[in-house]
C-alpha cells in the first residue's frame, strides 16, 4: 500500500510528518514563511527538486535560498531561461542553444544575427516584462517523440534530444507561452527574479567547437533585490578600476609579449615584490622546518609514466623530443620531490621531511583562457611536499593548516574558508587508502575548527585535497592554497622508508602551497591593495622630494643612509613644483613622500605625508627610519 505519511528530517535533525505528496514548498511554509518567499529550490536525499514537487517517501530535506551555493546556480539558470523568453518574443526566428549558470551569473548562446548594446537595453525591458508577469514555472516530462516534434525547428534541441534520449523521457520547463528543454529545477516562478542585468555579449562556437557554427552569447547577473544588484555592479566597477593588468601598467610591474604568451615579464618594480614574498616565505620554512631544494625543469617521460601525470596530466604538459626520446617541462615538482627522497636510503628517524621548491613551472594551458597573472603558463609556487609515517598525518595537517592561516589572516588579513575534494572518477589507488586519506583531512578541518564545504568528485588524479578560499577586499573570493594528502604516488614510485620495526614502509605524501602560484597571488594582491601595496612589499617605499636644487645634497644622503638600512628610496630632484612631485608620488602610490628644504636641512628632519594625502609633519629623519624598519618588520 502506498505511504499514508511521510517523515521529513531537517537540516537540525528534527522530523516532520506530513500527508504523503506534499509538496516541497509545503514543506518549507511550515518551517517558516520567510524562508518560504525566499526559497529557490529544496533539496531531498542530496538531490534537488523543484518547490512544487510531490514527496512520496521519507526523505532529509533542505530549503536552498539566493544566500547558498546551490540556490544561486538554480536562480541563475532560471534568469538564463527568463533572457531566452524575452529574446523569443523579440526576434522570433532566432535559435535558442544552451543557457546555463556559470560562476557568477549566466549567459544563453543563440544562433542569431550579431547583438548590439542597444538590443541588449532592448531585452532587459522585455524581461522585466515577463517578470511583472509573473508565470509559473512548470516542469513537463515528454515522451522522446513528443519533444523531437515540439523542438522540430531547432536542430540544437534536436542534437540534445538525441543525446538525453536512450528510451528515457526528455524534461522541458514552462513558463507562459515559452518553453525550453532542460533537465532543472528552477525558480517557482519569474516574479522571484526582480533585479538583472545583461552584462556583455561575445561570439561562442556550438559545443565549444571552432569547427561548429558560431553563436552569439549573451551574459547577464541577476538578484532578488535591486540593492544587490547595485551593489554588485558598483564592485564590478571598483573591480574594473583596480584590474591588476592595469594597474600594473601603470605601476610599472609587469608585462607580456604575444611572442610568449602566457609567460610574465616582470619588472624592476614588480621584481621587488615577487622577491618580498619570496623571502617571507623563505623565513617561515625556517622557522617551521623546511629544507629548500632547487629541481631540474625537463624530465624523461619515464618518470611521469611512474607517477602517473603521462597517463592522467599529459595534455596539460609541454612535451619536447631530444634524441630521439620524449621528455616534458615540468608542470609539478612532487614527482621530483619524490627522485630526492628516494637519492638514498631513509630511516623513520628522517621523518617527517619538509622539501620546499620555487622551481619554475610550466603547464600548457590554452591561449583563449590565459588571463593576465591569474592564468598564466609559466609560473612559480611555495611549493612543499611533506613525507611522513601514517602516524604523523594529523600533527602534518595541524601545522599546514596553522601555517595557512598565519599567512592569509595574520600577514595578509583575508578572511578564508574551506574546501574538501574527494575521489574524481579518474582516480588511480586502492579505495580503502582514498577513503583513510578522506578521513584524515576532515578530521583536521574539524579540529581547526575551519567551515568546510564538501565537493565530491573533484580531487586529484592521486589523492583527495583541501582547498583554501580566501576573501579580498572587494569581497570576491578566491582559491588559492590546497593541502593534497597522497597514498598513491608514493606507492607507485616506491619511496619508502626503515621503520623502527626494521622493515620497509611506504611514506605517505602531503603536497602543498599556500600562496600557489606568486604570479597569481601577486594579481590578486595588487587588486586587493588597488595597487597601494603594505611597506614591506612596495617597490618604492619613500620618496624624497627636494624643494630646490641646493637641497639635492641633503636628499641624497638621507637617500644613502635609508637605503643602507634596506629602504627601497628614490629621490625627485627633477626642476618641478612641490605640488606637482608629490602627486606623482601619490600616483605612484609611494608610501611615504618626504619633502626636504631650508627649514629640513637645518633641523635634521623631513617632512613626511603619505600616499592618501595624511600630514605626519616634522620627524626627525633618524627617528623616522625606526618607525619605517619598525613597520616594515609587522609586515602591516
């Protein structure tokens, strides 16, 4: 007999009875009416449905809103389909491809004539049309032949068709007189979908394919409320002003050449903070026992057969041929990391060994997605690789973890959460040493006491990781430290050890980098800062401008003696008003400006401002040169 009743178990634990079929938005109502309007999609058993389905089982449930993840994608998507309606009802004849949510927002392909930013403005008031309007959105099952005869006249539904086909029912969503294939959920209805905008249009080739006909893209944001989308667009313009390719530009960091794409040139200037983090990170493996190694760059693809990168990495590697045998520029250190270990013979006493390596690396990333410094080819990472007993794990991970949060919150002051990937479906190992590798990982991102979100399926060819968000100042996150804790690559590559047993073990590999790549982290800092970097990382720290040039004398020997206790200082003796220098300097984004003249000399001292126009007034210069020394130390 069916279920009279079903029991709902909540994200608190607590259970529910209800009727069986009620729908997941009854469900949601009885929770609370708030969270009712501003529910996007429930979630049941791990898998998410639509407001309006019937549960007929005993299930765990969870209502998603705008704030989640899971429910922004869903509100997403459902904008895409809103945007796909509206250009519908404008140009009738054009064919509608895919629209999915994306990181951060949504965009439709469409077969069509080129879309200018007047069609754009065009859309938008047609969307907020079918938003007034306010359909319901409802989700149709269809028979193959059915939805083959309703998308007749659109060959990439048909395509699609083909493809979900395989005697299986095709699901469509509804709303007014517009439909559109899609597998879901989506929003209840357009009304939820009161603030967008469409953002910019490009040209896409169907699939992905240059060999395939080109679309045109449309990419649009969307919120619940106005104020969150004006908020958003107001921090896409701070974004724009403090891109770091401009601003590094204009700075004087770092460049690029078409005849090396993707590979940085860096600058005197930018050269200076590529060394600055260096050098912290060089002081903290000091102080936390590292042991620095420099590595080759172009190995024998013998030993990526061995760890396993030919078989599972190859297409992302550049691959030479020299004397007749294939090798391959680096793309990783671990499997260098692992030669090293193996030099000699080990004994549990070694343990743990921390080897640390800047060694440049190359990975070929296709050009279409090379951005600046946060997607590049050629790079350099804090790159570690810890082997140790499967005793040593957990106090490993505690001083990875400690050492990762010293850095992004005590140095940089970014807020940061977490991410724990596990087993890809490309996986080489045994089961049993991915799931004690899984568990270890989570057990000390309990102990850390750090939030975590699970994402299944997505950790390295060789082993699950934890992955690091950080927050920046325009409130954008970004993922930059993993910690990949690694059974498998030392087991295929042999590195072993003596134990106190006086028998052979396998070591156990944690591979990880906190600021990953310089090269990106560079990019998000100087975005971060708006290119007003802290005193220990800026180029120029000071600036001593002269009033006139009977003063040259006196700036050259604060010049000296500053620089001779490792302050980065210029002096502007150039024929110019004070005026003028010291908003050079501020353009510049000097720290401090200093102006020297009669009154200086005389007394000793110099007249110190800052780059954001603070008078700090008469110091005197010996004094200040222990303020700067004494800032630069804080690393603030």
């Amino acid at each position: 007999m069916p279920k009279k009743t079903v029991r709902i178990t909540l994200p608190d634990g607590s259970v529910k009875e209800f009727p069986s079929g009620v729908t997941a938005m009854k469900v949601a109502e009885s929770i609370g009416s708030r969270l009712a309007s501003a529910a996007v999609v429930a979630e049941v058993n791990g898998i998410l449905i639509d407001l309006s389905t019937a549960i007929t089982a005993d299930v765990s449930f969870k209502i998603h809103t705008f704030e989640s993840e899971k429910g922004r994608q869903v509100f997403w998507h459902s904008s895409a389909h809103l945007l796909a309606q509206a250009v519908k009802r404008i140009y009738p004849s054009v064919k509608l491809t895919i629209g999915p949510a994306i990181e951060n927002g949504f965009y439709y392909d469409i077969a069509s004539a080129p879309f200018h930013p007047d069609d754009l403005e065009k859309i938008e008031k047609e969307m907020a049309k079918v938003v007034s309007e306010n359909y319901r959105v409802e989700r149709l099952s269809l028979p193959v032949s059915e939805a083959k005869k309703m998308f007749k006249d659109n060959k990439y539904k048909l395509e699609i068709i083909g493809e979900e086909a395989k005697g299986k029912e095709i699901t469509a969503y509804m709303q007014g007189e517009f439909t559109d294939l899609c597998r879901g959920p989506h929003t209840p209805n357009t009304g939820m979908l009161k603030a967008f905008k469409l953002t910019k249009v490009s040209s896409a080739y169907w699939r992905g394919d240059q060999k395939n006909e080109e679309l045109q893209r449309i990419y649009g944001i969307a919120f619940p409320e106005k104020k969150q989308l004006d908020a958003y667009l107001a921090q896409v313009q701070l974004a724009e002003k403090n891109d770091h390719r401009k601003l590094g530009q204009q700075l004087g960091l770092f460049m690029f050449h078409d005849w090396s794409p993707g590979s940085p040139f860096f600058l005197p200037k930018g050269t200076v903070i590529y060394n600055e983090l260096m050098k912290f990170v060089r002081e903290e493996y000091n102080r936390r026992g590292y042991k620095e190694v420099i590595t080759p760059q172009l190995f024998n693809k013998a030993l990526w057969e061995l760890s396993g990168h030919w078989q599972h990495y190859k297409e992302n590697m550049f691959l030479l041929n020299i004397d007749g045998e294939e090798f391959s520029l680096k793309p990783m250190n671990c499997p260098s990391h692992a030669l090293i270990f193996k030099s000699k013979s080990r004994s549990y006493r070694e343990l743990p060994m921390r080897v640390a390596d800047f060694c440049y690396l190359h990975r070929n990333e296709l050009r279409g997605v090379l951005s600046g410094l946060t997607r590049v080819r050629k790079f350099s990472q804090d790159d570690a690789h810890i082997f140790c007993t499967e005793e040593q794990i957990g106090s490993e991970l505690d001083g990875v973890i400690a050492f990762a949060r010293h850095v992004y919150v005590e140095v940089f002051s970014f807020s940061f959460k977490a991410k724990l990937s596990t087993k890809p479906k490309k996986a080489m190992g045994d089961d049993d040493l991915w799931k004690k590798a899984e568990a270890a990982l989570e057990s000390a991102l309990k102990k850390s006491r750090i939030p975590y979100e699970i994402k299944a399926g997505e950790g390295a060819f060789y082993g699950p990781k934890i992955d690091f968000d950080v927050r920046d100042a325009l409130g954008r996150e970004h993922q930059l430290a993993t910690i990949q804790l690694d059974f498998q690559m030392p087991l295929k590559m042999g590195v072993e050890y003596e134990g106190a047993d006086g028998r052979k073990h396998t070591a156990v590999m944690i591979h990880r980098a906190l600021i990953g790549s310089f090269e990106r982290f560079i990019g998000i800092l100087t975005e971060h800062y708006g290119g007003r970097f802290p005193l220990w990382l800026s180029p120029v720290q000071v600036r001593i401008l002269t009033v006139a040039d009977r003063f040259n004398d006196y700036a050259c020997k604060l010049q000296q003696k500053y620089a001779a206790a490792g302050i980065r200082v210029e002096v502007d003796d150039k024929a110019e008003s004070v005026p003028y220098k010291v908003r050079e300097a501020e353009l510049d984004k000097v720290n401090y400006i200093l102006v020297v003249g009669e009154k200086e000399l005389k007394s000793g001292t110099v007249a110190v401002r800052t780059r954001d126009n603070r008078i700090l007034g008469a110091l005197n210069s010996e004094a200040f040169l222990d303020e700067l020394l004494t800032e630069v130390a804080r690393k603030k």
